[in-house]
C-alpha cells in the first residue's frame, strides 16, 4: 500500500511538471503570436495611409481635368447658340417675303372671278325669261291634251265611266306622243292606291269593328248568331270583290301604257301588273287590320264546320225536352230542323270562299284560323277517343278520321265542295296534300301522343292490357320528338304516385316489372327504361324489405310473374359484367345505339331479363342469394318436413340463373342435403333397433344442420325442463354412437312441440313452439307464477315471456289474475278471451293466429346482421395494410382485399366504405370528412375515426402523443 502510494504520488508529481511545461510553452506561443498581430496591424495601416494618400492626389488630378473640360464645352456651346439665332433671323426675312407675294396674287384672282360671275348671271336672267315665255305658250296648247289623259286614266279617281275603245286608242297615241307614258302609270296606279287605302279597305275592316262593339246578347239563339255572322262576313267579302272588280278597267289600261308606251311599274314584283295590284290590296288590308278581327272570322269558319261536320257524321241531331214538347233541332246549325239553315249557309260559305281565292286572300286572311280550327277538332276529337281506353289501337282509326274530315274540309274551302279535289288546280292538289302531311298528320301524332304520354303511368300498370296503347305510342315516338318529355312526365308520375312510404313495396316492384315490360314494347333498346327506371332503383335500394320480397316472388308459385321469369335457363346480366357489344359475329344484323345511350350502360345490360334488372338494383347475386338461404332456412324450420323436392327444384333453377360456381349457392345444397340427412338420421336413431328406444320418455326428432353452412340464427336463451334436457342428451349420444366423433350443440328455443293437457274438463292437443311449452310445463308445478319467477326459471326476457303468454290465455288455459301474475284455469271460469271446451273432448290441432305470427317471425338473424358479421373478416386485412404500408386510398385497399380474401366474401368499393363509415360511427360521434385513419390506442385495439381532410386516403398512427378533438 505504501508503495502504491509513493508510485501514486511520483505519477501526480510527474504530471504536474509536464501539466506546468505545456502551460509554459502555451504561454510562449500566444505572447509570441501577439508580437507579430501587432507588428502585422502596424504595417497594415501604414500601408492603407499611403494608399489613400496616393488617391486623393489622382482624385484632385481628374477633378481639374474635368473642370477644364466643361469650361471648353461651355466656350463651343455658346458659338453653336450665336450660328443658330443668325440662321434663324435671315429664314424669317425669306418667309415674310414669301407671304407678301401670295397674298398679291390672291387679290388679283378673287377680282377675276366677281367679274366671271357678274357675266355667267347676266346670261342665266336672259335664258330664264326666254324659257319662261316659251312654257306659257306650250302650257296653253297642252292643258286641253292633259285633261283628256286625266279623264281617260282616272287620274282624279272617278274609276265609273270607262268610254269608248276608239277614244282609248288615241289617248294612247297623245300619250305615246308626248312621251309621258310613265308620269301617267304613275298616276294611274297612285289612283288606284289612293282609293283602296281611303275608301275599299277602311270600308270592309269596319264591318268587323261594329261587330266586335255591338252587344251579342241581342241574338237569342245560336242559329240566329250564325246567320248575322254569315251575312256579315259574305257582306264584307261581296263589297270588296266588287270594288276590286271596278279596278279591271284601269288595269287593262295600265297594261296598255306599258306595252305601247314603254311605262313600267316595280320590276322586283313577280308577276303581271294584276299580280302587282292583288300584292297592294294584301299589304292595304294588313296594314289596317284590326286586332280583333279574326272573332268574326273564327264563328264564321266554326259555323261553316259544324254544318260540314254534322254532314259528315261527326254530329246527331240533338233533342230537348222543354215540358211536353220535344223540339228536334239540327246538329250542323242549331236550329229546329224545320226551319234549317245548313244549305244556306254551305252556299254563302261556298261564295266567300271562292271570291278570296280569286283575290288571293283565302290564306292570308283565313289559313291560319283553319288550322286552329282543325288542330282544336283533332285535339277534342283525340281526347275524348284516348279517354281512359288503353286496349285497343287508335293510331290507324285516327288516321282515317284526320284523313276524311281534314282533306273533306279542306276541299270544301278551297276547291268549293265535297269530292273536287282531283278537278283543281294543281296548285291547290300540292297544297291540301302538304298541309295534311305536314300539318295536320304532325299535329295528330303530336296530340296523341302528348294524350297517352299523360295516362303513361296508367297504362304501365296495366300492362299487358294496354300493349296496343304503348304499340301506337311507339309508332308515334319516331314521328314525333317527344322522348324526353316522355321520360320527364313518366319520372314525375313514378316519383310522385310511387315512390313514397304509403305505398307497400310489393306494390313498387309489381310496378317496376310492369315498367319494365312495358317500355321494351315502346323502346326494345332499352334506352327508355334506363332514363324512367333508375329513380326507381335507388327507391327500391333504400326499402328494407326489397331483397326479401323480390327473393320470396322467385320461388313462390303463386307468384306467377317472377316464378315464369326464374324457369328461363338464361345466365343473368349484370351491370359489371362484360359486354358483348364488341362481338362481331352477327355484323350484318348490327345496329347503332340511339344517340341518347351515349353516356348508359351496354346493349345487353339494358336489353336484360326481369331478374337481372332486379338483381342488379344491388349490383350483386350474394344479396339475392344470402337472402334466398335465409327464407330457405326459415322455410325448413318452420315446417319442419322432409319433402325438398320444391326446394331443390327452385335450387336448380338459380342455379342456371346464378350460375354454378357461386360458393353461397353450394351452401344451400348442403341446407337441402341436411334435410335429407337429417330424416335418415332420425330412422336410424328411432328405430325399433335403437337399444335407447325403449328408455325414451317421448319420442325426439330433429333437423341437424351443418353450422358453417347454414346463416345465423336468432340467439334467444331458453332453459327446457331436466326431462326434456336428458331425453335430448339420450339422442345426441344415439348421435355420437351413428356419427363418431360428431356432436350436436342444440337450439333449445328452435323447433314444435306436440303437447297434450290434461285439464278437469277438458284435453288440448296442440303443436306449440318449444318457449311456449316450456311455460305450459312450469305450471304443472305449481298454478301461479309471476313473470319474474317464471323469467327466472326459464331464463327468457320478460319482454319475450308476456308474448308467448299472450297464446296460452287464447286457449284459455292461463289467466292474468293481477299485473304480470298468471295462474292455470282448469275450470270454466275463464278470462275474457278464454274458450271453454267440452268436458272429455279433444280440441283440434289448428294453430291460432299467434302460432301463425310467431312461425311468421324469421329464426334467422337478419341479412343485414349476417352482412356485418361476414364484413368483420376485413377490418383484420384492413388493420394489417395500413400497419404496413402506412397510407392507402380506398382503390388499392379494396383491391388487396379482393387479392388476398379470394372467394370468402366479396365487398363493393360502396359497401366497403359504407362498413369503414359504421367503425367511424361506433368510435367517434362526430363525422368532418370521407377519410379515415385506423389508430392504436395504448392497449393496442384498433379503431376508426374521421379527421378533417381532403385526401382520401387511410393512414395508420402507431401512438397518440397529442390531443386532438374529433
């Protein structure tokens, strides 16, 4: 130890001297280092004063270079100043000059001009005057000459006296002579202008002024209001004919100055000089149109109608009883039939129409009131045959009707009467022909099909009733541009008479298959029923109990639309299924899409049977089928029979319209195939030969499923009685000596039960739910229990337990004898609803109406129930994929899953986001946005929430350490 110290202290001593060295020679250094900063600064800054002493000597050199520099540029500046001012003085001298010169030669030439002008007045006074005494002496010759051309040409519009033709021929000569040809057809014409716009017009428009003014009350019947308005209207029409007639003379005249004189009127006007004065007349007459002139226009061309109509057919004789007497009046006219004015009123009808035609008036003044006229008859006329009728074709007996009446009456009009259409003019041929293609057949499809468009909605339902109505809809459609309106009216309907919560969906889906049917008849592409039905489809998505009806309809033999549709061997079409639309091995029968299915689904997709369009309101067979296992199981378990044959028929069919390979369809084979195993199992088992037979208290049977095959039941607990329980342990252990190393985990609270009761004056033999015979068997130990006792012992929930009471106190077999305290009637002395039976008789096995309900209620958990369980197989996938790859969009996770979970279950992007949507619901009140984040909480359970964000993308946090508010 001593040694150790001394070695100790010689080491410290050592280092203590080398410590001292270093700092010593540190020491050196730095005062060393300081010496030569110093000396370095010190010569730094005398070097740095030389350097500007040097240049501020440079700077004070360039400053005086520059000031001598500016001095002699001041010196050049001022010389360059002296030049300019001096050439600019002597300009100015040049320029004064040149002014004064210009202004002396302006003076000498304004005096030449005076003098030109004083000259050029001179002149033009001594011509004036000459003229002038030359024009006064031709002016006394001529006024004689004038006079005659004035008279001759009805200058002054007296158009009565025509004169002589020789008299006529030497105006023309003195005209010609003259030269003034087109000074007098100017005349001439402005004449006749004058007058038609003064006197003939105002005069025939006033005929139809006083009408519209007068009072029409003073006409005490309807004929008696169509003879004034026919007078009136033939009055105006004759006086303007004849006044236009009074115009032929001097018109004839006209043409005269125009061909021997060389006159000529407008050359823009087609036509001859009577085409120019007709053009006139037109433009005269609507010039002064009155506004409400077409009132009497309109009675007269209704009453010619009627008169025409009733001839026809259209209209019989109408009778009225005023007390005893019956006076039979005319159907054209309105007026007893005895004192008819239809002949009449053809014949005035007749002349007015002619004399417009010869004035060319007929279809500017009345074309348009003839065709209201007929579209209204065609409108009232397809209205009252289209009304509520939807079993017979119209189309072609409207046809025949428009064909008759319109070119009937249009013959009438225009060619005078009935049947002389092939002897007018071609002209007139061209127009009937055109106005009854394009006019009136137009407008009758249109109207039809505008009517039955309006009743769509009706006749849909009533399919296939109505298939000759929607047959003539759909030859109108491709008249007529009325699809879109078509498809907004039938949408309105639908949406308005349909889709509400009033209506039962049995009711819609009857409705949609009617729809279906129907707008194929009208539109086999499909097009229609895509664009009608597809409000439809989201309706029918959100109701419960779609799938339900839709599936039950298919197998149900009294449901015939649906159960015909499932025997077709078809494979169904979906909406992700692949399109044939490319396959071009029929080219030659290929036809093009209509233009509106640009943005819809494929041909064959729109073109598909009923099922396929109903499967496809969820885009998916599982909903269908995992629907079609719960009603199958129902169906088993609730009659409890081994007859399948039905069901497997049924099966084989979805099979072919499902297909084959699908894996739930697999499972209800293996449903079917437990059945059959089930009643072989149960011959086995109760057989003479079972050694257990002769220990049974009761004979048991039962239906044994395979678990994974079959869907989720209803779980409700129920505690059989210990008899019960050991003659169900006897069977399971006949079971396991059958099947080895199988079991059975049983249902207790699934199944009948065939009771007998034995009370005093009476025996029951009922088919009963084991829940109800559970209860019933309790009260032979003792006859009152309250429903908490009873709760307790059988272990059903007291909600349940009041339900299944509720059959035993129809039978009359327990009493409510206080609230919730139930006790056994063995007498007569029943409750209010109780039965009474005769002592020693037994009752029938007829299942009351609560039987009947609570066999109605599923066992079988809901879809909905089932879907969710099935969806849980996710959330591990899910959970593992955001752990690993930290961020993912909803595309790639739902396409791993459908990589890495192959053939299990399948799930659509909607599906999967709507079962992400329901984990954010149970972990989180509050939801901001569509995208989610799985996050581990301390205890490392994973769960799923909203964050406020616009990327839609999943992103997985490994652990919280901050606080956020959701």
């Amino acid at each position: 130890m001593v040694v150790t110290g001394i070695v100790v202290v010689l080491i410290m001593v050592v280092t203590g001297i080398v410590v001292l060295i270093i700092v010593i020679v540190v020491v050196l250094i730095m005062v060393v280092t300081g010496i030569v900063v110093v000396l370095i600064m010190v010569v730094t800054g005398i070097v740095v004063v030389l350097i500007m002493v040097v240049t501020g000597i440079v700077v004070l050199i360039i400053v005086i270079v520059v000031v001598l520099i500016m001095v002699v540029t001041g010196i050049v500046v001022l010389i360059i100043v002296i030049v300019v001012v001096l050439i600019m003085v002597v300009t100015g001298i040049v320029v004064l000059i040149i002014v004064i010169v210009v202004v002396l030669i302006m003076v000498v030439t304004g005096i030449v001009v005076v003098l030109i002008m004083v000259v050029t007045g001179i002149v033009v006074v001594l011509v004036v005057v000459v003229a002038t005494t030359i024009t006064t002496k031709m002016a006394a010759n001529s006024k004689q000459q004038w006079e005659i051309i004035k008279k001759s040409f009805f200058i002054e519009g007296n158009f009565g006296d025509v004169g002589d033709g020789d008299e006529l021929e030497l105006v023309m000569r003195l005209v010609q002579q003259l030269g003034v040809g087109q000074l007098v057809l100017d005349l001439a014409l402005d004449a006749i202008w004058v007058t038609i716009r003064q006197s003939v017009v105002p005069k025939f428009w006033s005929h139809f002024v006083t009408y519209n003014t007068e009072e029409s009350g003073r006409y005490e019947g309807a004929s008696e209001g169509s003879v004034e308005v026919m007078s009136r209207v033939t009055t105006a029409v004759s006086e303007l004919y004849s006044s236009a007639v009074t115009f032929l003379p001097q018109i004839h005249r006209c043409e005269m100055l125009c061909e021997h004189c060389g006159a000529k009127f407008e050359d823009c006007i087609p036509g001859g000089l009577m085409e120019h004065f007709k053009l006139h007349l037109r433009a005269t007459l609507h010039s002064q149109m009155p506004t409400s002139f077409t009132n009497l226009l309109q009675k007269f061309y209704a009453a010619a109608f009627k008169v025409f109509y009733n001839a026809e057919g259209g209209n019989q004789g109408e009778e009225c009883d005023e007390g005893a007497d019956e006076v039979v009046k005319c159907g054209g006219c309105d007026a007893p039939t005895d004192a008819c004015h239809c002949h009449a009123i053809t014949n005035t009808f007749s002349q007015v129409n002619k004399q417009l035609l010869e004035l060319d008036l007929l279809e500017r003044l009345a074309g348009d009131i003839i065709s209201s006229l007929l579209l209204t008859v065609i409108t009232d006329h397809v209205t009252a045959t289209c009304r509520d009728s939807y079993d017979q074709s119209r189309i072609s007996q409207l046809e025949k009707w428009v064909e008759s009446v319109v070119i009937g009456w249009l013959e009438v009009v225009y060619c005078g009467g009935r049947g002389q259409l092939s002897s007018a003019d071609s002209v007139v041929q061209t127009m009937v022909a055109n106005n009854l293609n394009q006019t009136y057949m137009t407008a009758l499809y249109h109207t039809y099909t505008t009517t039955r468009i309006d009743q769509l909605f009706n006749i849909v339902i009533e399919y296939p009733e109505s298939q000759p109505a929607l047959e003539d809809i759909r030859e109108c459609l491709d008249r007529t541009h009325l699809r879109n309106h078509l498809v907004d009216s039938l949408r309105s309907a639908i949406q308005t008479r349909l889709l509400h919560p009033g209506v039962n969906t049995t009711d819609v889906l009857h409705a949609y298959i009617s729809a279906i049917k129907a707008l194929r008849v009208l539109d086999p592409k499909g097009v229609l029923l895509e664009l009608v039905s597809e409000p439809v489809r989201q309706y029918l998505r959100g109701r419960e109990d779609t799938v339900r009806y839709i599936v039950t309809s298919l197998t149900d033999e009294s449901c015939s639309e649906l159960s015909e549709e499932l025997l077709v061997a078809a494979p169904l079409v979906l909406d992700d299924s692949h399109s044939d639309d490319d396959n071009m091995d029929n080219w030659e029968t290929w036809t093009p899409d209509p233009v509106h299915a640009h943005s819809l689904k494929s041909k064959s997709q729109r073109t598909a049977d009923i099922i396929s369009m109903l499967v496809n309101i969820y885009g998916s067979k599982d909903v269908f089928i995992t629907e079609y296992r719960t009603i199958l199981a129902d169906r088993i378990l609730s009659q409890f029979s081994y007859d399948t044959e039905r069901e497997i028929r049924y099966l084989e069919h979805l099979k072919v319209r499902f297909g084959e390979t699908l894996a739930l369809l697999h499972k209800c084979e293996v449903m079917v195939k437990d059945v059959a195993d089930s009643k072989r199992i149960n011959s086995s088992i109760n057989s003479d030969e079972n050694p257990r037979r002769e220990k049974q208290m009761f004979p048991v049977s039962c239906m044994i499923l395979s678990a994974q095959f079959w869907p989720s039941f209803k779980e409700e607990r129920l505690q059989l009685p210990e008899e019960v329980m050991k003659e169900l342990d006897t069977y399971t252990e006949a079971f396991q000596d059958l099947k080895g190393n199988r079991t059975l985990n049983w249902k207790p609270h699934l199944g009948q039960v065939q009771v007998e009761i034995d009370l005093k004056n009476r025996t029951l033999n009922l088919t009963v739910t084991p829940t109800q015979a559970t209860i019933i068997y309790h009260f032979q130990e003792r006859a009152r229990w309250s429903i908490d006792d009873l709760s307790t012992v059988t272990q059903v929930p007291k909600t349940v337990l009041r339900r299944k009471i509720t059959y035993w106190q129809t039978q009359g077999v327990l009493q409510e004898v206080e609230s919730d305290v139930f006790v056994l009637v063995e007498g007569e002395e029943l409750g209010d609803k109780g039965h009474v039976a005769t002592a020693g008789v037994s009752q029938p096995d007829i299942a009351p109406p609560a039987i009947e309900e609570d066999e109605a209620e599923s066992v079988m958990a809901s879809a909905q129930d089932q879907r969710e369980e099935e969806l849980q197989v996710f959330w591990t996938y899910i959970v593992g994929m955001l752990t690993n790859l930290d961020s993912l969009p909803l595309e790639r996770i739902h396409a791993m899953l459908k990589m890495f979970v192959q053939g299990s279950v399948e799930c659509s992007p909607q599906e999967l986001r709507a079962f992400l949507d329901r984990k954010a619901i149970q972990n989180s009140g509050n939801l901001l946005s569509i995208t989610y984040f799985v996050i581990y909480l301390s205890l490392h359970q994973p769960i799923c929430c909203y964050i406020n964000s616009k990327v839609s993308e999943y992103c997985l946090f490994q652990h919280i350490p901050f606080h956020f508010d959701l």
